[in-house]
C-alpha cells in the first residue's frame, strides 16, 4: 500500500466514524425501550418524522449518495414506518399526553 493509498483510507475511516457520531447523537434523546411504558401517538409520529430524515441524509461529501449506508437506511425506514403505523392507531389505544404514558 502507498502513502497515498494510506492516506485515503484513513480518510475513509474518519468519515465514516464522523457519519455514525453523527447518527448516535441525532438518536440520543429518544427514550430508551423500558424508561416509558408507551409513547404518545404524537411522539410516535415525531420519531417517524425524524427517522424517516435520517435515512433520506445525504452524504455530505456526495450530493449524489446518502449519509449512512444501505442497511443503516432500510432499518430506520423501517423504524420510522413502524412508528408512523403507531402514530395513526385510533386514540384510545396509545395514551395522548405524557403523564398518561408514564402512569
């Protein structure tokens, strides 16, 4: 491997790691599963909302590629599906205030 070839790597490297620094500090303030017994349908449809964002992120150094690679964006499609699916659940289901999901 050349200098050149090392250098590129490492700059690989250090993107990448940038891209899942980015995507774990973009997630850190969701609840983690057990703090709440539920949320509510709003902070459902929110999360969807934010998921959904992630997985569109473009790749900063690509305006023609996405942030994260395709696994990483299937799974938040999926999560931000699932989260839209509780979203629209009819209100007696979910509780609707967040006293009410902590209770």
């Amino acid at each position: 491997m050349t200098s050149i070839d090392s250098t590129d790597t490492q700059g690989a490297a250090d993107s990448n790691q940038e891209t899942w620094l980015h995507l774990e500090s973009a997630l850190r303030d969701i609840p983690a599963p057990g703090r709440f017994k539920s949320l509510t349908c709003s902070e459902h449809a929110a999360l969807a909302e934010r998921v959904s964002i992630l997985a569109l992120q473009p790749d900063p150094f690509d305006a023609r590629g996405f942030a994260y690679p395709e696994g990483i964006r299937g799974t938040l499609q999926r999560a931000a599906q699932i989260h839209a699916a509780l979203a629209a659940l009819p209100p007696d289901v979910l509780p609707t205030t967040s006293s009410e999901a902590q209770s």
